[in-house]
C-alpha cells in the first residue's frame, strides 16, 4: 500500500477525480477545476496548505484523503476520505489519520461527517468526537447550495470554532 501526495500533478489530479466521484454525491462533491485551482491557490498563502493524497495498491487507487492543514493554529481539516469497497475494514483510512498525528504532533484534526453516515462510527472508534456546534457547509462551488446535512467531529476539544472556519477554512478553501 502506497500512500501518494499529488497535489502538485495536475495529471495525478485528474486521474484521482475520476475515482473520487465516484465516493461523493454532486451536492457533497467538489469540481475537478476548483481542485486544480485550490491546489495551486494553496502555495502562495502561507499557513495554508491544501494536500490531495492517494492510496494505491499497486497500480490502482483504493481511497484517497484531501485536507487543509493550517500551520499557523496547528489545524487540520479533512474534507475527504474515502476507500473503496473492497479495501475498506484493513485499516487504511485509520492508517492516513495516524500518519496525519504523527507528521504533525499535537495537531487538532477537524472532519465534516454526514449525520447520517455509519462512517461516525469509525471516527468515534479511533478517538474523534461530535462538535456540538451546528454546521453548515458553505457552497463548495458556484453551482452548489450550502449543504447542512453535515456534521463536525474532532479528535480532541476545539478551541475558537467560529475563528477557525471563518477566519481559515472558508477564506481559503472556497473559491466562491
């Protein structure tokens, strides 16, 4: 198993949308152009990086996690993870999350989460926790609504909330 960062591929980029659409309904997705444009957006801001990685077994993608790491507050938000069906119960997503904390120790990882998804199961199985705040996703795109059918959880207590996703996560990574 191959744990591959492709933000920087436009290529690896289009390759990996093609898997990734298939995980996401369109109101959950984001675009393959704001993808590429974030990407690219992400380098020249300091304190935010946006990171796009691939799980590979041999050469096929079996899952993928994309985020937005906020250096400056030691914040990490997953907005994507997925595997498919066939790899999922081996422990690969839980392997991308346990990579994350030991990359970046202390680190606060936030996740949005469908409310009625059984995968708040597994993020509660390995320590993350529902945010009592409601939320709701602003459109990622400008054909999109918002979208409150998620929900926030964390792997440990959140200070300032509204700071960092006003302030960090929607300034940066929506190009609305």
């Amino acid at each position: 198993m191959r744990f591959l960062n492709i933000t920087n591929d436009e290529q690896k980029i289009t390759a990996f949308y093609s898997f990734y659409k298939k995980y996401f309904p369109p109101q959950e997705r984001d675009t393959l152009h704001n993808m590429k444009a974030l990407a690219q957006k992400s380098v020249s801001i300091p304190g935010w990086t946006y990171v796009i990685q691939e799980v590979m077994d041999k050469d096929e993608p079996v899952g993928g996690l994309i985020y937005d790491w906020f250096s400056d507050i030691n914040v990490l938000i997953i907005e994507f993870v997925f595997i498919a069906k066939a790899y999922r119960h081996h422990r690969i997503a839980q392997r991308l999350i346990e990579r994350l904390i030991h990359k970046i120790p202390d680190i606060t990882i936030l996740i949005e989460v469908e409310k009625e998804s059984p995968a708040k199961e597994f993020w509660r199985k390995i320590g993350f926790s529902a945010l009592r705040t409601p939320y709701i996703q602003p459109p990622i795109s400008k054909d999109q609504k918002a979208f409150d059918g998620l929900m926030l959880m964390s792997n440990k207590p959140v200070k300032n909330l509204k700071n960092i996703l006003h302030n960090h996560y929607w300034k940066y990574a929506f190009l609305n």
